[in-house]
C-alpha cells in the first residue's frame, strides 16, 4: 500500500516539476526520489540533496550517511537502456566535477577522505522503475585520479 503512496505522490510531482522544468530535468528529478527511496531503505541517511558547490562548478545529486562513511551519489535516469547502462554518461569531467564537489564538501564536514565513498544508482524508467546500485565506483582513496565507472 505504501509504494503505491509513493508511485502517485512521484507521478504527482513529475506533473508538477513538468510544467516548470524540460521534461528530461523532471524525468532526472523523479529518479532522484526514487532513488533517495531505495538508499534509506538500504541504511543511507539522505543529508543532502543537489548540492552545488560555493562557485557553482559542481553539483552531488544525493548526500548520506552510512555508519561513519561519507557517501556521495550520482543518480543517472534514462526511459530506456536501449544504448547501454545510464552510467555510461559519466566520462572523465563529470568525474573530476564530482569529485571537487564532495572535496569541498567533505572539508567543510571536516570528514577525512579516507572516510569518503562514491556510489552510482541507476534508473530505468520501466513499469516498475529498475534501480541498480553500484557501491565505490570511484575508489579514490588519497589518490587524485578518477577510476572509470
């Protein structure tokens, strides 16, 4: 009974977000709730949600918690996976955004890097939405250099 909830309040809000977004910003939205959804129920505390950074440069699309591990989210929504994984979309300069973002976002949480993860939740927009969750994708670990995801 409550997922149901939750489908007619995200198509409620889809309406919404239409009339004032292009229809892939809404779409990308919708998969950010549906995704905020499936981390809490995996133990993820959501703190936050599209961060952007002070100058604007980068944007976190999910913020949480999980036990004393910083956790930053990419949220990558398509309709179909007709051309592959919708993490495929994340190249070299979306990575290195990313990863400026949750540096100035860490520092200012004054949480070491050590304690930092990276994860990537994917969205297919089926009947129901299909939700892949992929853990550390980017293994940094005091390195500088992006891992391909």
């Amino acid at each position: 009974m409550l997922t149901k909830l939750y489908q007619l309040a995200d198509l409620l809000r889809d309406r919404a977000r239409r009339r004032r977004m292009t229809a892939d910003h809404a779409l990308g939205r919708r998969g950010e709730d549906i995704a905020q959804r499936f981390l809490q129920r995996t133990g993820i505390v959501v703190v936050e949600r599209n961060y952007r950074m002070a100058s604007g440069a980068g944007e976190i699309d999910l913020i949480g918690w999980q036990g004393d591990t910083l956790v930053f989210v990419e949220v990558k929504s398509r309709r179909t996976d007709d051309y592959g994984s919708p993490d495929r979309a994340i190249g070299i300069a979306k990575q290195a955004s990313l990863i400026r973002a949750a540096r100035e976002y860490a520092r200012h949480a004054e949480v070491p890097w050590q304690k930092v993860r990276f994860d990537v939740v994917n969205i297919v927009f089926r009947t129901p939405p299909e939700v892949t969750h992929q853990r550390d994708v980017l293994a940094l670990r005091g390195s500088e250099q992006p891992r391909s995801a």
